[in-house]
C-alpha cells in the first residue's frame, strides 16, 4: 500500500475519532418500572374538588394516574397494569397471591428495574408486609396511596405516585426489602402502619422510624431494616392456592370468649389474640385460647398496644400453654406471618423462631 493511502486512511480514522468524541455522550436508557394499580383512594372521585371523604375510591384506571404525572418520565420508563380495581377494605389474601405471582413474573425480567403498586390505604401496610415476606427479587417494590381522591384541590396522589416511581427505578432502594412511599417518607413495610384516618402523614413507623425520605426525586437513606425479608426469607407461595385461615380476637373489658370461640366454630388453623396490654389474657379468654390450642389451633399472643413487643411467659406462661408471642408485630401484621408460617409448619417452636427472625 502506498504512503499516501496510508496517510488517507489515518486521516479518515482521526476523523472518526474525534467526531465520536464531540457526539453527545449515549445516556444510558432509563430504568423500566412497572405499576400495577389495584384501585383506592389514589384512585378516587369526589363530586367536588373540596371532597375529601365520601368520594368513590377505585374509579380512575391506570392510564390516567400515569397520565395524570407527565414528571414520571424524567425518572422511569413507565408502564402500567390494572391488576384490581378495588377499595382497599375489600382486599383478600387471595388478592395478594395473584399480587405476589405477577410482581415476581415482573421482577425477573432483565428489563424490569422495579415495581409500584397504587394501593388504597386501608390494608396497604398488610399488603406490604405479605409481600415483604413472599417476594423473590432485590429489586425495588413500593406501595403507595393517597389520602385525598385524584378529584381533590392538592392531591397527595401524584407527587406520591412520583416518588414511589422515583424510588423504585433507584439503585439506592435494590435490597432493602418491600417500601411504602408516602409523604416524601420510606418506610419498611414490616414496620409501618396507618396511624390516622384522614391525615396526610398518617403513614408513620411509630417505633422504629422511616428508612429514608425522598428528596428531589432521590431517596435519602438514614437505615435499613434489620428483619429477614424478600430473597432472604423461607416462604414462597409459588405453588399456595389458599393461605391457611387464621383470624384476630380484639380484647378490650368484658370481652370473654366470643370471638375466639367463633374463630374456633369457623374452623381457622391460627388466631392471633389482639390482648390488653402487655398481651394480657382474661380468664375467659385464657380457657377458650388452651381449648383452641388442644383443637391444634396454633395461638399467637399479640397486644392491641400500636408499640412494644409481647414479653414471652410474661403475662401468660407461653411454655406451659405451647402458644407463640408476636414480638412487637401488630395483630393484623401477626396474622399475616402466622398464616405463611403455617403453609410450612404447625410446630410452635418453630413459628416462634420465625417471629423473632422477619
Ligand atoms: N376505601 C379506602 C381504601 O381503599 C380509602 C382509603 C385510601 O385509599 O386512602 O383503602
């Protein structure tokens, strides 16, 4: 080859060379986020603009939250499933099996970065929690809800929907386990409850705080939840068609026996004793619980007290009456992993191994 073809051909190189380097760097594309939409008051219609009770929850589709936050494609690339459409209170175990299957469907795919489920929230905190225990994936879940219908004049639904979405699409949220996103809080899902029936921040962790707050879009971490949850946990409803039936018993004074003798007659394999106290038992509740246990009704004390954690043999020798304590899990929380607990073993030593490990 000549010199002068040599010559050329650098020429052409260099050229190309230095017009890749004044191109715009390729962004990388952004992370894909799924929302699946099961309905509630992030869902919700009021007659008027100032209504925020005595609104229709679950009326507004998937499509239109999405639309309803154009921002949501500065952060994800965003789709959208309707997976219910349902006010919260109506919510089932049966809903959350068909809820877990398609986020782990989701969660696997390479393309998927995350997922956000639009959720009412009544039950959101036992949804969250189910899936915190079930889920087989790092990568990000993020429940979140509304307090005012999509109808109302300062709606807390789309900048939640932002965040969450936000949130989910992070690198920062991979490995911490399922997350409720309102407010601008996180919190970890094993921890967080409704703490107000109308207000805006009523999504607290009374006792053990939020994980972080959203900032700018951006999740700002402070802790991670110390609990076993998601990959690191041993129940996997892959193949459950029916979680076992176990109810809750609300103690307050003069309560007796009714209600755990009605879970007893409605044939549950668990029930969670919401006590007074430190988990306190009355007499008569105390009689009807030791007959549920030699039925073979596994019998969990928790307490109707929002913080604190049942002290086991404390108000009611446990060892002696074989029944579980709920550590500091709410009754409606305790519930949920006695259930899971019981699609694996009936042995009450190991029931409370697992309330002391998730
Ligand atoms: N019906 C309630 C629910 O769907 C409304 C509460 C809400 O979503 O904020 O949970």
């Amino acid at each position: 080859m000549t010199t002068r073809r040599h010559h050329t051909l650098a020429l052409a190189f260099l050229a190309l060379a230095l017009a890749a380097a004044a191109a715009p760097p390729q962004l990388a594309p952004l992370p894909q986020v799924t929302i699946l939409a099961t309905g509630g008051t992030i869902a919700g219609t009021a007659a008027t603009s100032t209504a925020t009770v005595g609104y229709t929850a679950a009326t507004v589709g998937v499509a239109a939250l999405i639309a309803a936050v154009p921002e949501l494609a500065a952060v994800a690339r965003v789709s959208g499933e309707q997976v219910f459409q349902i006010a919260s209170e109506n919510m089932t175990p049966a809903h959350w099996l068909i809820l877990a299957r398609r986020v782990d469907e989701l969660l696997a795919r390479d393309d998927v970065a995350g997922v956000v489920i639009t959720h009412g929230t009544d039950t959101l905190e036992e949804t969250a929690y189910f899936l915190d225990l079930v889920v087989k994936s790092a990568k990000p879940v993020v429940l979140v809800g509304a307090m005012r219908p999509s109808t109302a004049i300062s709606a807390d639904g789309p900048m939640n929907l932002y965040n969450a979405v936000a949130l989910a699409a992070s690198r920062e949220a991979v490995g911490r386990g399922v997350m409720v996103c309102m407010n601008d809080r996180i919190d970890a899902a094993r921890d967080v409850t409704k703490t107000n029936t109308v207000a805006l921040d009523t999504f607290r962790s009374p006792e053990l705080g939020i994980l972080g707050v959203m900032e700018g879009g951006r999740p700002a971490f402070y802790r991670t939840a110390e609990r076993a949850h998601t990959t690191a946990t041993e129940f996997d409803v892959t193949n459950v068609k029916e979680l076992p039936n176990v109810g809750v018993a609300l103690a307050y004074a003069g309560s007796g026996r009714v209600a755990i003798d009605a879970l007893v007659a409605a044939g549950v394999k668990g029930i969670v004793n919401a006590g007074v106290g430190d988990g306190s038992l009355s007499v008569e509740a105390k009689a009807a619980l030791v007959e549920a246990r030699k039925r073979g009704i596994v019998v969990v004390r928790a307490s109707r007290i929002p913080g604190g954690a049942v002290a086991r043999n404390g108000e009611a020798n446990d060892d002696a009456l074989d029944f579980v304590v709920a550590d500091n899990l709410s009754p409606q929380k305790a519930r949920i992993l006695l259930a899971l607990a019981l699609t694996r073993t009936a042995d009450t030593r190991e029931i409370q191994r697992m309330f002391r490990r998730y």
